[in-house]
C-alpha cells in the first residue's frame, strides 16, 4: 500500500512528543512531498536581497513524522529510497556568516538553477550544466531524549546529513530511539559535491517514496547506508556499505551480500 504525506505536514525540530501524521505498516511505501530548505522563502524570482533576509526558524523543515508499527528502541530500521518526483527549479546560495566561505564571501548570492531542461541536468546557463544525482540532505528519526532539538547537526538519529549517495536504490540503516522510530525526511537536493562548501547544495522542492523495514539482525549506534553499486566512477562495481565508525557491530557479517566494505571515519 502506498500513502502520501503532503508538504504542510512539516515541523522544525526533533521532537520524540510531536505526534505523527501517518502509521504505516512495515513494507508499505510512503510518498514525501518536500519542502526545499529554505521553507519555502525563496522561489523562481527571488534575488540575493532575499537571501540576506531568511529566516532561520523556518529552515530546512522535515516531512513527518510516520510511525513504523513494530519499530522500537534498539532495532534498526531500514529505508529504501525509491525515486524522487520531479522538480522544475532549485537554488544555491552564500548566505552572509554562514558556510566554509563564509569570510571571503560577506555579501549575500543567489543562482537560480533551471531544472526542466533537456538531459537530466541542472542548468547554470545555456552552456554550463551538472547532472541532477536528487538526494536528501535531511533523513532521520526521533531522538530519545525528550525536547526539541535542531535539525541543523548530523546526530546519532541521522539528521542533516547531506550525503550525496542517498541517491535511489540506496538503503539508509537508522537506529531507533523512540517506539515508532518517528520518520521524517527534507532538505532534498537535486545535485551536490562532496560537500555543501558554499553552505547550500542545488536545493530544491520535489517528491521522495520511500519504503520501510525493520531489521532486527544489526545493531548499530549511528547511521549506515547500503547502495548497489559505486560510490564514484572508476571504483568497484560492487555495492558498498558505509557507516561512520569502523566498531559498529553488523552481527558478523556485510548485510550487502556480495558487496565490498568501505568504513569512513
């Protein structure tokens, strides 16, 4: 069965007390309706006069939470990224004190990107163009200690974690924290580096279908995630697993049956 979670169902905070929109059985599929990350403050005409004007209480907002029935603490729960639904425009910015630029570059930018040109490429102008790789820069569920927390760090839950392989076909290995697990994504990006160096990736609105499973047969303190094939061109073709801490305990062996391990730190 397949539902869908409209872009209003949106909060600003990991919050283990909000109370979530939809309950899902595990293996049904979920449709996310994304806000991008400026929470809608930016559209097609904005300029840099309205970067230099955002607000940050209502950044990088998240669709959710879902409830995974049968999730609970200790479990790991599986998401597998399906596809991403289209998007006709995304934006990237310098915003003034934020971003690894932030002191050579003071003055607020905006470039707007066209997204609905030919070749599944984000377009900078009629000759410069990079190849749209859609992800989500947010993913995560709740954390167990009580109150709000920012969305803004990567944390034990997942969070804003902006990897880039988060692309279809890759399954994220969360641990869950609260019953439920309380899943919420956003942030979603339609192309990004290795890094957001500017302090924002193409950012864009769009769609992301997702499909849950629990997994009782790993334990694991910080996020993993699984993809079929490799993580850049010229690599092993095999599938690789990832996680941020070589120690996590996987019961023994790879989950990817097959593939190669890549441990990053």
């Amino acid at each position: 069965m397949a539902h869908t979670i409209h872009s209003r169902h949106v909060h600003y905070g990991w919050d283990n007390s909000l109370e979530p929109v939809l309950e899902v059985e595990p293996g049904e599929t979920v449709e996310f309706e994304v806000v991008d990350a400026s929470g809608g403050q930016l559209n097609a005409g904005s300029t840099a006069a309205d970067v230099a004007r955002l607000d940050f209480e209502r950044v990088n907002p998240v669709t959710g939470p879902v409830f995974i029935k049968g999730a609970r603490p200790g479990d790991v729960l599986e998401v597998e990224i399906l596809e991403f639904g289209p998007a006709r425009w995304g934006w990237t910015a310098i915003i003034p004190g934020f971003g690894l630029l932030a002191d050579e570059f003071p003055k607020p930018y905006l470039k707007i990107w066209d997204l609905s040109g030919p070749g599944e490429r984000a377009w900078f102008n009629e000759r410069i163009a990079v190849p749209l790789a859609p992800f989500p820069g947010t993913i995560g569920v709740a954390l167990p200690e009580p109150g709000r927390h920012s969305i803004v760090p990567p944390r034990k839950n997942g969070g804003n974690m902006d990897i880039r392989h988060l692309t279809a076909g890759t399954r994220l290995l969360l641990p869950v924290w609260v019953e439920g697990a309380l899943f919420s994504i956003g942030d979603t990006h339609a192309a990004q580096g290795d890094g957001e160096v500017c302090g924002t990736a193409i950012e864009a609105a769009m769609q992301v279908a997702c499909r849950f499973r629990i997994r009782r047969d790993l334990r694991l303190d910080e996020p993993a995630f699984i993809v079929p094939g490799p993580l850049a061109s010229g690599q092993d073709p095999r599938g690789y697993f990832v996680t941020s801490d070589g120690r996590q305990a996987l019961a023994g062996r790879n989950p990817y049956s097959g593939s190669s391990v890549q441990l990053l730190s």
